[in-house]
C-alpha cells in the first residue's frame, strides 16, 4: 500500500520556552479563543480528497476538483502527487494508520492482543473513507492499494502486530514461531474479514462478526 506522495504531517504547536517566567495567568473569560494550528497543505489536499469520496464516490473525485476543496492550485497538488490514484494511496496511508495508533495493540496476554486487533479491524471497516472505498464500483482503487503492495501503512499495522506477538510469546499465551510470520498472517485475516463484511452482514450480526474473527485469531495464535 505505497503512497506515491509525502505523508501526512501534523507537528503539534509548542510555546516558547520561558525559563524563570512567572505562571501565566488563566485568560479571561469571554477572552478570545486561540487560533488552531493551521494544517499542512497536505492535510489540505487529503482532508479535501476524502470529503469527495465520501460525498461523491471514487469516480466523481477529480484532481482538479480536490485542489479547489483544499484552496490550492492544480501544480501544487501534482507537485505531491501525479493523480488522483496517488491521492487516495496516501489518504489511506494517513487514515488507517492514524486509526491504529488510537488502539493498542500490545498488552500482557494473548487475549488483549486479539481485542486490540479485533477493534482495529472494527474502525477501519466503520471508517468513512474505507466504506466509501468498499462500496464504490472502482473498488479496483482499493484493491491496488491493500492486495497488490505491501506498503507504507501494511508495514506500520505489521511492525505493530510483531511487537504485540513478541510480548504475547514472552507471557506464554502466543504460541512460539517467527513473529514476523504470525503478525503477516494476523493481518491477512483482519484484512480479509474486514473486505469481505458487506457480504456476510446478514449471516454475522456485529456481535457475531467480532466474536468470530477474535475466534479465529485466538485459534491460529494459541499455542
């Protein structure tokens, strides 16, 4: 899943530092917020590509119409990225990343590994842009991006899958094997399950669809 273009980057804002300065007082109330920090131009663009593809589907979103959303121009966002395929690479790159730093997939035993991977596998389904991606009839944008690569963001949901196996063999309650291996195989059914909910809604209720895939995972990672 490669994107063709920068990643997203989002630095938070720091005062200066004020060695010896007295604490500041609290502002007033009725006092005027302040301003956020502004977002990188290719936050912009991405922010904007993902409004359309969720308002208007794969096929309606054109490069010149993201450039407008985000308030750039046409050369700056061919500058990052050569076409709106590249733009959707790096979309997904910063959204289902972004999703699995929210959860954490490390803890003491097996069984808080495989709730962690279960939730993430639950956000990037419920996520807006990935549905969008699901239901659209040019699927074939994200079929590019999860099955044909092993790109930027499949590498991050890998290294992060191998240290939570690491620390689950450490306890006892993941079997022993490569952990690189296992945390391959993880993926590839998250991932799989994950593709595949639309057409097994009616047979796996939510409640279900959880409790089978933490099963499945439980099954392959038991030692």
């Amino acid at each position: 899943m490669e994107s063709h273009g920068a990643e997203a980057r989002g630095a938070e804002s720091r005062g200066p530092a004020q060695r010896g300065a007295e604490p500041r007082a609290a502002e007033p109330s009725g006092a005027e917020p302040r301003a956020a920090e502004p977002r990188s131009t290719d936050d912009a663009i991405l922010d904007a590509a993902a409004e359309l593809i969720v308002h208007l589907g794969v096929r309606r979103t054109q490069l010149a119409e993201i450039a407008r959303r985000a308030g750039v121009s046409r050369p700056t966002v061919y500058r990052r990225w050569p076409d709106v395929r590249a733009v959707i690479g790096a979309l997904l790159t910063r959204e289902i990343l972004a999703t699995q730093a929210t959860v954490p997939l490390v803890g003491e035993d097996r069984a808080a590994f495989v709730e962690g991977v279960v939730e993430v596998a639950v956000r990037l389904r419920d996520h807006p842009v990935l549905a969008a991606l699901l239901r659209s009839a040019d699927s074939d944008a994200l079929f590019e991006y999860v099955v044909e690569r092993l790109g930027t963001s499949q590498l991050g949901l890998l290294e992060a899958l191998r240290t939570g196996i690491e620390q689950g063999q450490a306890h006892g309650s993941i079997r022993a094997g490569e952990p690189v291996e296992l945390a391959a195989m993880v993926l590839l059914i998250a991932q799989s399950t994950v593709q595949s909910h639309r057409m097994v809604a009616q047979l796996l209720p939510e409640a279900a669809w959880r409790r089978e895939l933490a099963r499945a995972l439980n099954g392959y990672l038991a030692p």
